[in-house]
C-alpha cells in the first residue's frame, strides 16, 4: 500500500467514484484550505486557486499523485474523471458541471460519468439526474477561492449535504452496485478508438443539430452496444446507413478476383497531380464522369462558352439530359479543383511548372483522425474511402444547384466556395479483428448516362420512320408533274417509295424562299426527289441527281408557268414584351462581351444576375399584356 499522507480510510473509493466527490471528502476529513491542498503538481498550476474536478482536461490534478497521498492505488481511481476523453469526444458528450443522483448521494457516492449529457436518469436507481441544488445554484466542478474548501460537503444554502459524517467516511453504497456503469464505460472506450472525418469532429465541438444523434446511430451501425440506460435511439435510423468491410487477408476486385498488390512505379520528374488519396480518388471519379456519365461535356461545355448567354444554356438544360449532365460535372469539377477551366475547357496541357491540386475545404473533408493505431493497409484504406464519400457529397449537391437551373431556365456557373453540409459528409470507422468496417450515410449516386436497350432504340427508330412516312403521303398523293432527264415532262402518279427510309432536305437555289423535298429510293432501284407542298418530282440515279433535277424542273416550272412555288412559312413574329430598354441593351451588351472577350468564366456572377433581372423583367411585362 502506498503511504498515506491524509486521514483516510483506506478502500472506501467505490469503483468509478468522481474525483470531485473524492476531494470533497477530503478536504472535509482533514479541513484543509486550498493552500494546504497538495495535489496540484504541474509547475504551470502551482500557486493556482482553480481546481477543475470534472473534466480535469488541462490535469492540473495529478490523480495519481493524490491517490498516493490517500494512500490508494492509482486504480482506484479509473474514470474519476473525464479528461481523459479526446476533446471531440468530451465536447459533444460531456456536460461541463456536476450532475447528481440524490439516491447516490445519500449513500455517499458519485460518478463522474453521471455528467454524460446522454444520461437523463442514474443507471443505478433510475431516477432523474439533477445539476443544481434546492435553492437553485448549479454544482460547481471548480474549486476557486478557501470558501470553495471550507464549505466542502454542503452546497453554500446548506439545504443540500452530499455526504454525512458516516458515508464521508466510508460510503454505504455496495460495490457491485456500480457495475450498472460499466456498459457506459465500455461505449465511451470503443468511441476512442473510433477512425473518424475533421468536418465530423468540428461538428461535435460546435454541437451542430444532430451531430451528437448522429454519431450514436452511426456506432451502433458499427457494431457498438447501445447501454440502455442512455436515451433511446430509433430502430429504424439506422436504415439510412451503409456498412463496408475491408478484409486484411487480400484485396478483391468489384468482380471478387484477387488483385495483386500494385507494383511501385517512380514518380516523373515533374508531376501536375499529388499521389494523394483525395488527389487520386477524385482523377478517378472525373474520368468515370467523362467516361460514363456525361460523355459529351466537352463539346456541350464549349458550346455553352461559345453561347455566353445563361437564359440559352438554361433552356437548353431544360430540353437537353446530356446538358444537364455536363453542367453538372462543371459545377462539381469548379467546386473541387480551382481553375479547372484553364485545364479542360477548352482542353490544354497545364505549363510544367504548375502544380494542380484541391480547394482548401476539399482537403478537409477527406481528412482522416485517429487513423495512427491502424496499419497502413487499413488507414489507407480509409483515406480512400473518406474521400470517395466528401466527394460524393459535392456531386450530390452540384446536382442540385443543376436542379434548380433546370427549374429556374438562368444558368449560374459563378465559382463558389459553398462545401455540403457535415452530415453529407460524414463517416465512421472501427477497426475490427478481421479488418475495418466503415459507415457512411447513403452513397451519392453515380449512375451512367441515360440509355436505352438495343430493342428499345430500334423500335424508336422504326416509329420515326413510319412517323414520318405518313408525314409524306399526308403531304399530297395522286397525279404529280414529273421530269426524268430521260423522258423529259410527263404527269405520272405519286411515285412510291420502296422503304420506309425518307429523308426530308432543304433545296438551295431560290432566293427568299425556303423550300424542302422529301428524297428516297423508288422501287426500280432509282431515286425520287418530291417537293413538298406541291405535285412536283424529280427521278435520277443518284440522290444527288435527283435533287439537282428537282432543283432544275422547280425553276423552269416557276418560269414557264408563272407558279409560285409553296414555301416554309416563316416562324410567327412575337409580340414584344413591354420592357426597359435600357435593361436589355445592358443585357446583350454584356452577353456580346463576353463572347468577344472570352470571358465566360470570370464574369459568371454578372451574367447571371443580369440573366435574373432580364427573365423577371420579361415575366413582368407578360403579365402586364
């Protein structure tokens, strides 16, 4: 036994006993003052009246010391405090006051535990835990002036004793009493250990909503045991969670073959990218986007330059899904890498001297705590997978800023600094005796581009052509004034086409007019070349000796007969909206600029608010009609 050094009574610290219970009886056992309390051992707290009894987070208390002078092992006590929690852990869980159970504290005991915000009743009685006594002053965890000492036991009223003189000196609570707190301790234990994301821990320390709600629910995914003397947790919410497991033994394919370790190849001289996980995941998932999800961004992304208008991309992403595919992959590629448009709009080799790499908030929320105590397989592992979820989450939420172009008609392209909220983010992960599980919320998806069966597109395809086919028997039938370069002039029937394959083509060659013929094969093996709206066709060889027949008969039937030809009416003038004139100039001089300057990308701001001000302007002289 250690040599005692204060009037004690040697195994009367029940397990799990507080640290500020302890040196309250203490204190009143020897009446000692705080200059004759020796238990502050840290140069840096010498002299200091402030003794912090809950927490101990700064241990200005040497627990160990003061167990030697009550003449107790340091085991003794084992959670009389909770400083010894990871300051996310004990921000987020951990009130910072003393919260007592009255039935505890007439046998003259209590449990630092008892602070736990995640307690509301005592796991011993089960009744309702209080932090501030009759008169309704809060306990103090702080002893900061003699007062502090010479009251030790009572609250300042005096209505309110935590100890007698018979449980100050040995409590009568029994010991296996206290096992009821062990679950409490094994839970806080596996929490420690827990691999964990920076945007998560911000979250905890700056209690966000929910937060605290979802760690829970995401350990008890990973296994954890909920106690049961904490507040109940839904059955159902953990259905919005998924679990991956990374086994030791070997690395396995999406098919399930066996890889091999990849082999180690030398860095170049000069390298654009980092070899950083984040770096890596996200080159990974910009080639799956380009292969698979949007393949054509790159030409629509540059007609979306070449236009500079917000309210043309806007329509077009309402009519077009490959559009809306390709400006959501700008969003996610702008909001991910600073001036990715330098680099892939148009297309261009970065200068070697140029390093390229992630925005700041990027980095931090691919950024993985508490991964020291596991191997590297496994800690890179989950790097990995941390970044796959932060950057899932940023293409879950350039989805939706697409969304609301398609819903709005005003393309908004402007680079922002807005990063997915934490909860989108965040993740857990426990290493396991058979390798490391990991829990994220749902995965964003990432399906392929739209698509259809083979079937599908020639059944479409077939309906086009009959559609079509309809289209041009409805167009006029019966007696048609034909010319062959053979047989000259003749009137004939409508020649039938001897498939369904028809292409309708413009006939250049008359000025202020804009005529179309309808062109396909005739049964005889030949071509016919009809003008639409009127009995006139033309027969050749060729495709192109049909039209150029049909040009030629059109122009001498229009000269001989004095017939005017039918022609395409033109598209019905719109009335115009009445509107500030000086707001559209504004607007098509700004749109003009940008197209002559090239400055598309830098005046994204401008020309999305001056797209919102034209669109409302129009609204509201529509409705003024």
């Amino acid at each position: 036994m250690p040599e005692r050094l204060l009037t004690w009574h040697a195994g009367s610290i029940l397990p799990y006993a507080s640290l500020w219970h302890t040196v309250l009886r203490a204190c009143s056992l020897n009446a000692l003052h705080a200059r004759d309390l020796r238990i502050l051992t840290h140069a840096a707290c010498r002299g200091a009246f402030a003794v912090e009894l809950i927490e101990n987070a700064t241990q200005p208390v040497d627990v160990t010391a003061f167990a030697n002078e009550l003449g107790e092992p340091p085991d003794a006590l084992r959670w009389s405090t909770l400083g010894t929690l990871p300051s996310w852990l004990r921000l987020a869980i951990v009130v910072p006051r003393p919260r007592i159970c009255l039935a505890c504290l007439a046998a003259g005991y209590h449990a630092a535990l008892l602070s736990i915000n995640l307690l509301d009743k005592c796991p011993i009685h089960g009744t309702p835990l209080v932090d501030c006594c009759h008169c309704g002053a809060p306990f103090q965890a702080t002893l900061r002036r003699t007062a502090d000492f010479s009251t030790a036991g009572s609250c300042r009223c005096g209505r309110l004793h935590f100890f007698t003189h018979e449980t100050c000196r040995r409590p009568t609570l029994p010991a296996a009493a206290t096992r009821a707190f062990e679950p409490v301790v094994a839970w806080i234990e596996s929490c420690c250990t827990l691999v964990r994301p920076r945007l998560l821990e911000e979250a905890l320390k700056q209690h966000a909503a929910g937060s605290l709600f979802w760690l829970a629910t995401a350990a008890r995914a990973l296994g954890m045991t909920w106690p049961s003397c904490f507040r109940p947790l839904n059955d159902e919410s953990t259905r919005w969670l998924t679990v991956h497991q990374f086994a030791k033994a070997e690395r396995t394919s999406p098919t399930g073959r066996i890889q091999p370790p990849p082999k180690a190849r030398p860095p170049p001289i000069t390298a654009f990218w980092d070899d950083t996980p984040d770096v890596t995941v996200y080159r990974a998932l910009a080639r799956h986007i380009r292969g698979h999800i949007a393949p054509h961004s790159t030409r629509i992304v540059r007609s979306f330059v070449a236009t500079g208008n917000p309210l043309e991309i806007g329509q077009r992403i309402q009519s077009d899904v490959r559009a809306l595919l390709a400006f959501t992959d700008v969003l996610w590629s702008r909001a991910i890498e600073p001036e990715v448009e330098r680099r892939r709009w148009p297309g261009r080799k970065p200068p070697w001297d140029v390093v390229g790499g992630l925005r700041h908030h990027i980095k931090d929320g691919c950024c993985v705590k508490g991964a020291n105590t596991l191997s590297p397989a496994l800690a890179c592992w989950a790097e990995y997978h941390a970044a796959r979820v932060t950057l899932g989450a940023v293409w879950h939420e350039a989805k939706q800023r697409a969304a609301l172009v398609a819903h709005t008609g005003v393309a908004d392209w402007s680079d922002t600094e807005s990063y997915a909220p934490w909860n989108a983010c965040a993740w857990l992960a426990r290493a396991m005796p058979d390798g490391l599980q990991f829990v994220t919320a749902a995965a964003s998806t990432w399906p392929a581009a739209p698509h259809t069966a083979k079937s599908e597109r020639r059944a479409r395809h077939t309906r086009a052509l009959e559609t079509r086919h309809d289209a041009m028997l409805a167009d006029h039938s019966g007696a048609c004034l034909t010319w062959a370069r053979d047989a000259g002039w003749t009137v004939m029937d409508t020649i039938e086409p001897a498939e369904l394959d028809l292409r309708r083509r413009r006939l250049f060659g008359f000025t202020a007019k804009r005529l179309w013929c309808w062109i396909y094969r005739t049964r005889d093996r030949q071509f016919a070349a009809r003008l639409a709206g009127a009995r006139l066709q033309a027969v050749g060889a060729t495709p192109g000796d049909a039209i150029k027949a049909l040009r030629r008969s059109a122009a001498d039937y229009q000269r001989v007969c004095h017939v005017t030809l039918p022609h395409t009416p033109a598209v019905p003038l719109v009335r115009p909206e009445p509107m500030d004139p000086m707001l559209a100039d504004s607007y098509h001089a700004l749109v003009s600029d940008v197209r002559h300057f090239g400055g598309f990308w830098r005046a994204g701001p401008e020309l999305g608010d001056a797209a919102r001000r034209y669109q409302r302007a129009r609204i509201g002289g529509a409705r003024h009609l």
